[in-house]
C-alpha cells in the first residue's frame, strides 16, 4: 500500500463498505468502473478481507487496497472480519469494531487526502469526519431507491425516536408517490422493524443511515430514472440535495469456463428449461421452507439444479438427509433430472448457460439483474430486508419477473405455491402475467447489455463529481 497525497488532476476516491460482502461486492463492481475511467481509487477493508477483494479488483496502476486494522471487541471472534463468518447476532459487533476505527480511518484520510470519500450505511460518524478534513463525503446506496424512500427516509421517523409501529410500517411514510407500492405484508413489516434495534448501545440502523444520508455532501443510488424515477425523486425531496445515479452496476460477464461437470449436465437439457436456484452465500432456509421449495421444483417437472447452503461447520451431508423430504434425493438421482449442491458455484456461468431458464433467487438486486442479462425468467422469494422491496419493485413496477405468493402473518409458503409461481413464467408463456413478465425481460435485457446506457451513467458521475472537487474534465 502506498499512502500519498493527491495530484490534482486526477480524482481520487476512497472507496469505504460495511464488512459484508453483501456490500463489498457493489463498491468493487463501482471500484472497476470508476478506474476504467481513470479515477484513482483508494479501497478500505479489513486485513482479513484484503486477498479476496484483491482477487474481485481489477488491477489498475490507479487501484489499491489499503488494509484496516479491527479492534479487538468482547464477543467478536479473533480473525473474524466480515459477516460470512459471524451470526446475525455476533455480526452487530461488527459495527461496534468499526466505531472505534475512527481515529486510524482519520489517520489514513489525512494522509491519503482524497477529493472525495464513498461510504457505506454504517459509518454515520464520517460526513462529519470528512468535513473536518476538507474531504466531500458521498454515501453510496447498494440497495435500491424503493428501499430507502419506504425506509430509510427522514418522514418515516417524523418525531425522533419515536419510531413506527408494525401496522404503521406496514404503509409507505407520508409523501410517498403513487406506485404499485401500496403496503406490505404483515412478516415484512416485521422485519423491517429490525432497522429501528439498538444492538451494544449503539445506534440504530435507522439512525445510522439517516445521520449519513443527512450529512453527507451527496447521495449516490445504485439504480437508474428508468427502473426508479418516482423513488429517485422523493428520496431527493427528502434530502435535498444531489442525488447522483450510478445505474444498476452490470457486472462484467464471466471469464473461464463452467466447470465440466455442471457442464456435461446442463447440456443433455433443452434451451431455457433448467430452472437454477440459489439463495446466496449467508442466506440460510428453514427447514420447512428448504422442503416446500424442494417438492415445489420437482413438481414442476422441470430439470432444476438447487444450491442449499448451511451456516459454517455443519455436516452438509447430514444436514441435507435431515431435511430434504424422505426418497427426494432418491428420486432426483434416479430420474437424473436434478442437481442438490452445497457450497459455492460459478453462478454467473450457470445463469449464462443456454439450458437455463428460470432463476428462483433471494431477490438481492445484483442477483436479479445477473438473471435478467441471460435469458432467465426470475422467481423471487425474497428472505429479508431490502430483498422484499427488490421483489415488489421488480414484479409490481418493472413486471419482469414474480414474487411466490406468501402467508400473510408469518411468510409461510408451500409446494403449490412454487410450482405456480414458476410455471407463471415458464409455461404459461402465452397468458397473462407470464406473458408481460417474459416480453419485458427481454426489455429490460436489452436496457441493461445496452454498452453505451451503462458507460454514460459512469462517465456522468465521473463528470459530477469532478465539478463538485473543481478538477478540469478535459
């Protein structure tokens, strides 16, 4: 790591996420971005994180990585950096370690002297931090508008404090445009009131985003005017000040080759009939939920390749024979038409494969828009937080995909519904929704493979941020 000053026509940016890779992952994919357009950037995380976010960098003369050192914190783990490797609840110190990183987080900023720095949700101390050093601070959004126009906005909380009810939370805040959003259900709620928990004394999540959404000298949102205008707008009425647009971050398509077994599997299907479903790296499915998604996907009749993933330590062998329903592995293996894996695969491959034609995912933007960049027709069931908006943003407002219909109180969903919900888009291909849905994923494909689109929303930011640091664009 080199710690230098600035030169001062070239931007330099620091570049600062939550340790969740879950974060990490969009200000890595911005990172490649912005120094494909020749910014300097400066990357914060924690030592243990460094090699894999080296490994997800581009390399760049322009780019490095400055490795953080983590307080020790009763509670947390030695050598535990991110939130792979920590329970939700352990995870909360997290966010403790980072509030008392602030004097080496100044100590790095003052040497590094960087025109702007990019922080995250948790970091609510830094707009102030920056100020104080001559540095504009911008708070990067990884979730998408929706999500902080419902939650995450100064009408939500009018009183401070005084924090919503779940009925309340139930309905938009005051203000809200009128949308396909026009409540949610009683489970979501639920968990959104997560947001407004103290965990160690510390702040909220509420109160973490609002201080860095209110002090710092600009937004900026990882979506686009076409997807999101109306929430683009409240969220700006709500803060007043800019708000800049990075586009949805399309990742780079995958390099190398799909490793030969999934390969040699996936090609004795027809185009577009495998439906692929995976719930992401820390996103773990309850027994029930693991059985009902399970039967529901066999009984499509449909070839189906399903990744499960289990908390750390765990006998995944056991674990499946414990809660897969009695003979269904059997009967997968006997008919050859399903594939039941642990751990991790090359998704972006998968997804790409002719044979595929259905994602049923957790709803995580990226992963949407990984599906909707192949010819993937996209089944969400979402799991918690944002994932919820992201599945009423992209069924209601988009129409380019479908949500699995759930119990009210406690998100209860079975067999029946799964299979509906797939069968929605994947054969009743000629009646309404299915038909909408397909048509516009095509549209929405197009919009997001559009090179010339996606490079503007960059070099714009690039562009904005420059007049806002005084730096010639020339």
């Amino acid at each position: 790591m080199e710690i230098n000053g600035n030169s001062n026509d070239v931007l330099h940016i620091v570049v600062f996420p939550f340790f969740a890779f879950g974060h990490i992952s969009p200000f890595v994919q911005l990172s490649n971005k912005l120094s494909f357009h020749g910014v300097k950037v400066s990357f914060f995380t924690a030592s243990g994180n460094a090699s894999r976010v080296k490994s997800m960098l581009n390399s760049a003369p322009t780019t490095c990585i400055v490795p953080l050192t983590l307080p020790q914190v009763e509670g947390l783990p030695p050598g535990a950096e991110s939130t792979a490797e920590l329970t939700p609840i352990t995870a909360e110190l997290l966010k403790v370690a980072l509030d008392q990183m602030q004097p080496q987080i100044k100590s790095l900023l003052s040497k590094l002297k960087p025109h702007f720095v990019l922080f995250d949700f948790a970091q609510d101390w830094l707009p102030k931090m920056a100020d104080e050093l001559g540095i504009k601070s911008v708070f990067y959004s990884v979730f998408v508008a929706l999500s902080t126009a419902f939650l995450t906005c100064p009408a939500r909380v009018p009183q401070p404090k005084n924090y919503p009810s779940l009925e309340v939370m139930k309905k938009p805040p005051p203000g809200f445009p009128h949308t396909s959003v026009t409540s949610v259900k009683t489970f979501e709620a639920q968990d959104f009131l997560y947001i407004f928990k103290s965990f160690h004394g510390g702040p909220t999540v509420y109160d973490r985003v609002l201080s860095g959404l209110k002090g710092c000298s600009a937004i900026l949102a990882k979506t686009c005017s076409q997807m999101e205008g109306p929430y683009i707008e409240y969220v700006k009425s709500q803060f007043k000040k800019p708000v800049f647009l990075v586009g949805p971050v399309v990742p780079d398509p995958p390099t190398g080759e799909l490793e030969e077994r999934w390969g040699n599997w996936l090609n004795k299907f027809e185009s577009g009939t495998v439906i692929y479903s995976s719930f992401g790296s820390e996103t773990f499915l309850t027994d029930d939920q693991i059985k009902e998604l399970a039967l529901g996907l066999e009984e499509t009749g449909l070839p189906f390749f399903l990744v499960l993933n289990f908390p750390a330590n765990i006998d995944v062998s056991a674990e499946l024979n414990r809660v897969l329903p009695k003979g269904f592995m059997e009967r997968v293996k006997e008919r050859g038409r399903g594939i039941i894996h642990s751990g991790w695969v090359q998704q972006q491959h998968i997804l790409a494969h002719s044979s595929v034609g259905c994602y049923v995912c957790h709803a995580g933007f990226s992963s949407v828009i990984e599906a909707l960049v192949n010819d993937c027709q996209v089944v969400m069931l979402p799991q918690k937080g944002d994932q919820f908006l992201n599945a009423k943003l992209v069924s209601g407002d988009m129409k380019a995909g479908v949500e699995v219909n759930r119990r009210d109180e406690d998100g209860y969903f079975g067999k029946q519904d799964i299979k509906e919900a797939v069968e929605m888009v994947m054969m009743e291909v000629d009646k309404e929704p299915g038909k909408i849905f397909r048509e516009n994923q095509k549209k929405w494909k197009e919009f997001l493979l559009n090179k010339d689109i996606q490079c503007k929303f960059i070099e714009d930011l690039v562009y904005e941020m420059k007049g806002m640091a005084k730096i010639s664009s020339n």
